[in-house]
C-alpha cells in the first residue's frame, strides 16, 4: 500500500508530469478548493498517465472555468464547464451533493464540501481527489475504503441504493471490471443482481442506456467487455436476444477487422444475432443509435450466414468482390470470421481497393451512349482487372467498350 501513498509533494509532482495536467496546472490561478477527482486520481495511483482530468471547485466553479482563460462551454443542467486548453479538454464542476426524487431520475444537486462530492460518486475507487491548489496542495482525499480497495482492485458501491438511484452505474460497474480488470466485491454483485431482476433499466429513458452502451462497445477490449455484461445478465435485460456469451467469433472477426472499420458496430452486431431481424432495428432506435449505425449493425447482425456461404462459393477475385459488394467491413469481417477467412481477408485487405484508370466519361468520349450500357462496361472491366486478365488504361477500355456492346 506504501507505494500508492506517497506524501503530498510527490504526489503533486506526479500530478505535474502528466501532459493533460500541465496547461491547466500553469493557468491555476491562486483559489484554494481545487481538486482532481475521479477516475483520473485512480489511474494515477495505479502508474497510468491520464489524460481526461476532471476537476471539483469548492466554490464557484463557473467563475473559476472563465478564469482559466480556454475555451469554453457551460452545461446548464448540472452547473458544470467544460475547459479546453491546449488540446486537452478539463471538466470543471462546484462540489456538489445528489439527491434522486425517484429512481433513474436525474439527480437533482446542491452545493457541498469536498467531503460529500466523494460519497455521491459510483465506486469507491472513484472517490478519490488530490488538491491542486491552497496550502494542502497534494493532499489526498479519499471515501471511506476507497484505499482500501484500489489496493485490492476492487469494485465496490459507496451505498446499497446506489443501482437503484443510477441503474447506469451498472453498466460502468461493467466497463471499469473488464478494463482495469478489478474484481467485483460480492455485496456489489448482489446489489447489481438485485437492481437487475427488479427491472432498474426500465427506470432509464433509451438514450441513456443506449450511451452507456457505446461507451462498452468502445472499450480498449469490447469483447471482454460485453462478456462481463453477460456474466452480470444485463444483456438480457436490454433483450432476450441478446447476448455475447463466447467470445471466439467476434474475436476471429475482430482480427480480421481493417483499421479503419469500427469494432464497436462488430461486437454490438455480433451481440445482436440472437434478436430477431423484425425487431433489432426498432431496440437500437430506442437507444438512440444513429441510422448509419443502426443499419450498419442490422447488416451485420443478419446477414453474416449468408454472405459467408456466397464468399465460401467465391474462387476468382471478381466473385468475391462481387459477394463482398455494398456490405459494411464489419459484415465481411465477420462472415468470414464464420468460414472463409482467405476470401473475407483477400477483399479487406486488397480487393476492395482495386480502382479503374478509367470512368464513364471515357467510355461517353468512345461513343457508348448514356444509359445503362455505362455501367456493364465499367463493371466488366473492373472484373477483368480483379481477376488480372486486363492490365493498363488502354485494355481496361476496351474491355468495357466490349462489354458495353
């Protein structure tokens, strides 16, 4: 434990080195009650560098954003700013109480010390703070066992009603267990398992649970993450249908996954093939998932069999492209995740980057007329250059003038 105490000049020299701290640390001006709180203080205990600072005022905290000189943006609902200095975007907030008037509501806040900002906070590992201002500079400050436990690495909730207020805590319960890899302390679990079967999610509007959601799906490692979702049973609370109970298939499709794909739309696809097609598209809209998304996920989701069986059928490069046409990678991914993984890779990986020297405007230039015939000449010659029988501008026109008749 020694070695995650060090006395407060050390400490606020660690919080000094970090690249985030440093552009708010030189435009702190002399306000006593300035803190680092949060999840921020916890990774720096454990040796990580942070780089999202979150920041508590004893006082006005609104007064104190404007101060720092950033860019600004005030979030009227709860008092809070957002700063942004040199890159690095600091949220500021009055240290604050909560109250809930019923559960899933939006707590309501009032000002308070230091002291009661910590106990509204979701784990105890979290209500950690460091002053960074007045004469204890680099004191730390800590809820009850919170020490305690981010020496154990443990997860556990600061009251018993705390999933019943917030069921979205669930959800980070979740996202902090498989990213720090933290073990859930037992009276959590069973107040996780609680809120569940008395139906907590159906406290919270879809587009709350729909942004904790992404949040896990974004996750250095989604597919740990949604299978600790399944072990705390909160997939199916979302749907029946829908469930990521072994990980093998997203993680062979996330390996076949390109860079610039989204695995998060892969492992909420692969999460979702158990609820049934009529009804995916409505759940992720009452989640609040944008149409591209949305229709991305359902692509993938559904028709993942079937584009396997046609890549599986595929032997030229011209018919795996013409499988693999129009489908999002993350669909591709996948489908060859299920099967043909040599046709699934050789399209993501350089089929699908295969470009014509030639357009429609030179076939216009030869004398093919508008119409259809454009795109049959356009097409067959891009199949001959898939498959290597054309080679150069001059054969790929007249590949497609032949093919455009």
């Amino acid at each position: 434990m020694s070695e995650l105490l060090p006395g407060p000049p050390e400490l606020l020299e660690r919080v000094r080195a970090l690249p985030a701290a440093r552009p708010l640390l030189s435009r702190l001006p002399s306000h006593p009650g300035v803190y680092l709180v949060g999840g921020s203080v916890r990774d720096l205990l454990l040796g990580g560098t942070p780089y999202d600072l979150d920041v508590v005022v004893e006082g006005d905290a609104a007064t104190f954003a404007a101060s720092l000189g950033g860019a600004l943006t005030v979030h009227d609902r709860f008092g809070t700013s957002t700063v942004r200095l040199d890159g690095f975007d600091y949220d500021i907030a009055r240290s604050r109480r909560e109250t809930y008037t019923h559960p899933g509501a939006l707590p309501d806040v009032a000002p308070a010390a230091l002291a009661e900002d910590l106990l509204r906070r979701d784990f105890t590992v979290n209500a950690l703070a460091i002053a960074l201002s007045g004469d204890g500079a680099g004191e730390l400050h800590a809820a009850s066992r919170g020490l305690e436990d981010l020496d154990a690495r443990r997860l556990r909730v600061l009251h018993d009603q705390s999933f019943i207020d917030d069921p979205t805590r669930l959800f980070r319960l979740v996202r902090y267990a498989s990213r720090l890899r933290f073990e859930i302390e037992p009276r959590t679990r069973a107040l996780a398992g609680e809120a569940i079967a008395a139906g907590g999610l159906g406290t919270v509007s879809g587009p709350r649970i729909g942004a904790e959601l992404r949040l896990l799906a974004r996750e250095p490692d989604p597919a740990r993450a949604f299978l600790a979702l399944h072990g705390l049973g909160l997939d199916a609370a979302l749907h029946p249908g829908f469930e990521l109970a072994d990980d093998a298939p997203v993680r062979h499709a996330l390996d076949l996954l390109p860079d610039d794909a989204r695995p998060d739309r892969l492992v909420l696809a692969v999460a979702s093939r158990g609820v049934p097609l009529a009804e995916l598209p409505a759940l992720l809209d009452s989640l609040s998932f944008e149409a591209e998304d949305r229709d991305a996920i359902v692509a993938t989701a559904s028709r993942a069999e079937g584009l396997a069986t046609a890549l599986a059928a595929a032997a030229a490069p011209s018919e795996i492209a013409a499988a693999a046409a129009g489908a999002p990678l993350e669909l591709v991914a996948l489908a060859g995740a299920l099967g043909p993984e040599r046709q699934a890779r050789e399209w993501l990986e350089h089929l699908r980057h295969v470009r014509l020297a030639i357009d429609g405007r030179d076939l216009l230039a030869a004398g093919v007329p508008e119409g259809p015939a454009i795109g049959h000449g356009l097409r067959a010659a891009l199949a001959a250059k898939l498959d290597r029988r054309v080679c150069g501008r001059e054969q790929e026109l007249a590949e497609a003038l032949k093919a455009a008749g």
